[in-house]
C-alpha cells in the first residue's frame, strides 16, 4: 500500500494561537538545559499556594455518591440556575436566561457561536484573553481589535470602540477585571460603552471570571446591571474567585430586551442540547460556592495584593520596564519601553537563560509598535522575588546587546 498522505488539518485552525500554553516548549527546552524554571505563566491558582475550599469539593463529591452522575439538564441544574439568579440579582442584573456549562470557555464558545455569522466580526480588546480570537477564527469570523492603552491605565476608549463597528459588527467583548492588565473598568467607561452598544444595536459579552479579586477601592461594575435595555452575556464561573479551575463549570448570564433575544437564546440552548450537559455532580458546587461561607476571599485577595504590590514595586525598579498597577485579577502586563525589541525574542531569551517563565505580549495583541510581557502573580513572594532578580539582571544585559 501506498504511504497514507498527510492528513490535513482545516484551515480555520490555522489563525488559532495560544501563546499561555504554547510557551511550554520554551520552558521545556529551558529545563532540558538544567535552567531551574519558575513559572509567572500560569493562571491556575491551584499550581501554587491555593486551595479549592472544602465545601465544593464536599458538594461535589456528596453528588457523587448520591448517584447525582447521569447527564443533567443541558442548561444545568435547577438549584445551581437558581443560585446563580440570585446572585445576578445581587449584582444588579436581571437574568433573562441562564446556562451552565464546562468552565466559562464553553459559555463563551456557545454565545459568539450562536451569534456570528462567517464574515461577521466581535469588538475584541487588545490585549486580551486569548480565546475570543481563537473561537472567532473557528468561527471563521473576524476578531476586530480596539487597543487598551497604559496612559489610560488600560480603560477602554468607548470612542475608539465606536470607531472600530462597521456593518459587519456584531458585538463587543469586556473582560472586566481584565487579563492580561489587570485593570478594572469604572461606571463611567462601562456606561460609555453600553451607549455604544445601544447606539450600534450590538450585543455585549462581559466575562467578568475575576470579579470578585480586587485590590483598591475600586468597586467591580457589571455592565448588564448599568444597561437593563442592551443584550448582554455575562460570563463567570467556579475557576478562578472560586479557586476550582479543574471542576470545568462556569456560566453565561443572558439580559437585556427578553423579546429581541428570544432566538439568540435558543441558539445557545440548541448548542447546549447538542453537547448533552456539563459535569452534573460538580454543578452542586455551585449554590454553595456563591451563597455558602465566602471565608475563603479575604484571605485570597489580602495574599494576592500582596503579592501584586512586590510585583509592582519590583518590575518598575528595572530599568527599561514600566507596569501600571494592576487592580484586579492576578496578572502584570508590563511594557519593555527599550525601542526596537521584540517581546517574544526577549520572552524566549528570559526563559532559556534563567528559567523564568512569562508569556510574549503579542500572544495576548498589544498596540502596534509597543512589546510587553505578561507575569502572573499568584506565586508566593519569595519566588515572585527571585524571578524578578533574575528578570532585572537579564534585562540589564539584555538591553545593552
Ligand atoms: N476568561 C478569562 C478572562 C480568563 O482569563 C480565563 C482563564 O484564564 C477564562 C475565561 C477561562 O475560564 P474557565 O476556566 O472558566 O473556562
């Protein structure tokens, strides 16, 4: 028999990147040399000094053992819907439908596939989390950047946003706390966009998965809550306020005019009928993580800030590296203001020659002609520390080559 001929991937894979994972080549090639690696890559709470809180994990596995183990509802399970209602409530929004799903990645997938049309494209932020680029590309629709900006502390520009819609445009994405920045969107920005959306009929996808990490003064905003009249989904889940990034449940919050989004809604719950249903014990979390103790969050935000303030106050000491405080979330997205360097050459290099692991900036898009890196800084401090050193006495020679 003749050999079999490569089998050929579909070409709407081509466009789709993950820069998060995708530098775990880098870090094993750095392990392979003996470098020592320190990961500021990954936003997993769990590969560090955190732990999923012991009620959800009970919950589940009561679940489990009461048989709770066939498939559930495909929108999920009814004392889970309900919880997440009220909890909508509490934030001001009122829910027109509402469907769990494995992890708020799915609830994202659903809601841009029900929506966009090959050709169509979604406002999506600059940087930004990269998933709403590479489900756009599945989709065969185009991910149409707006640029976050440091002078603005990364707030979003409403009238760069109303700039960037053409006849094409079908939506805006928010991620608020927001990865990579760390910046947190105040009223008076998300009341601009919601008059954006309003104004150009367009829906509105706000993933707010760090909601409740914040550092300041800052109070999180749900835009859904400061636009009752403009079709909005929200996005949040168990992963990372809840630190059960591997349960895979999260949920999207459909608002906004009940009548005008009576089929979009459906199209998602057809989409969610076709995969049958999400975990089915592990949904029983859910009520208890949104309503039960929340002991857990002080605690995990007070680390957390600590931890943002060392990563702060260090990378800004680096001469030729600046980075805007983040407020939110557990990501840094420093900027490397020496002209002409190129951030995935210097992320490579960084990870070859001292273990440190970050990712390149332009795996999350960055304004063109700027070069950034994104840390994470869920670590303890004294690995946060040492990998800092190591960065300030790269950068040093570095810069100079
Ligand atoms: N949205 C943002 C902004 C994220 O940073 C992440 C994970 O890093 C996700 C969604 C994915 O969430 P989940 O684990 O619930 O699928």
């Amino acid at each position: 028999m003749a050999e079999f001929p490569p089998v050929k991937p579909a070409r709407r894979t081509e466009r789709i990147e993950y820069a998060v994972r995708d530098i775990v080549l880098t870090a094993e090639e750095a392990a392979r040399r003996g470098r020592e690696l320190l990961f500021l890559n990954i936003g997993d709470p769990i590969q560090y000094d955190f732990y999923t809180p012991r009620p959800l994990v009970e919950a589940a596995c009561k679940a489990m053992f009461e048989n709770l183990t066939g498939y559930s509802a495909s929108a999920g399970v009814d004392e889970a819907l309900e919880a997440i209602r009220r909890e909508a409530r509490r934030r001001g929004i009122e829910p027109v439908d509402i469907f769990i799903t494995t992890g708020a990645s799915e609830a994202i997938d659903f809601a841009l596939t029900a929506l966009v049309n090959s050709g169509d494209n979604v406002l999506v932020p600059f940087p930004g989390y990269p998933l709403y680029t590479a489900i756009l590309a599945k989709l065969e629709a185009e991910a149409r950047p707006y640029y976050l900006r440091e002078e603005e502390g990364w707030q979003p520009d409403p009238e760069e946003i109303a700039s960037r819609v053409n006849e094409r445009t079908r939506g805006i994405v928010l991620i608020n706390p927001n990865n990579p920045t760390g910046a947190v969107f105040s009223r008076e920005v998300l009341a601009a966009i919601a008059e954006v959306a309003r104004r150009h009929r367009l829906v509105i996808f706000s993933d707010e998965i760090y909601d409740k990490l914040v550092f300041d003064e800052d109070e999180h905003v749900s835009i859904a809550a400061l636009a009752p009249d403009v079709p909005v989904v929200t996005f949040n889940g168990l992963s990372k306020c809840y630190l059960a990034p591997g349960f895979r449940i999260g949920w999207g919050i459909v608002s906004g005019p009940a009548e005008a989004l009576r089929d979009y809604v459906e199209a998602i719950h057809k989409l969610a009928r076709a995969r049958l249903s999400t975990s089915h014990p592990k949904q029983y979390a859910i009520p208890v993580a949104l309503e039960g103790d929340q002991a857990h969050l002080p605690p995990v935000v007070e680390k957390l800030r600590r931890r943002r303030d060392l990563t702060y106050k260090m990378l800004n000491e680096i001469p030729g590296i600046s980075c805007v405080k983040p407020r939110g979330a557990f990501y840094a997205f420093p900027r490397i203001e020496v002209p002409g360097v190129s951030d995935r050459e210097f992320v490579r290099e960084l990870i070859l020659e001292t273990g440190v692991v970050v990712v390149h900036g332009s795996g999350f898009g960055q304004l063109p002609g700027t070069a950034h890196f994104r840390v994470v800084f869920l670590p303890p401090e004294e690995v946060l520390a040492r990998a800092f050193e190591r960065l300030a006495d790269f950068a040093g020679r570095f810069f100079k080559r």
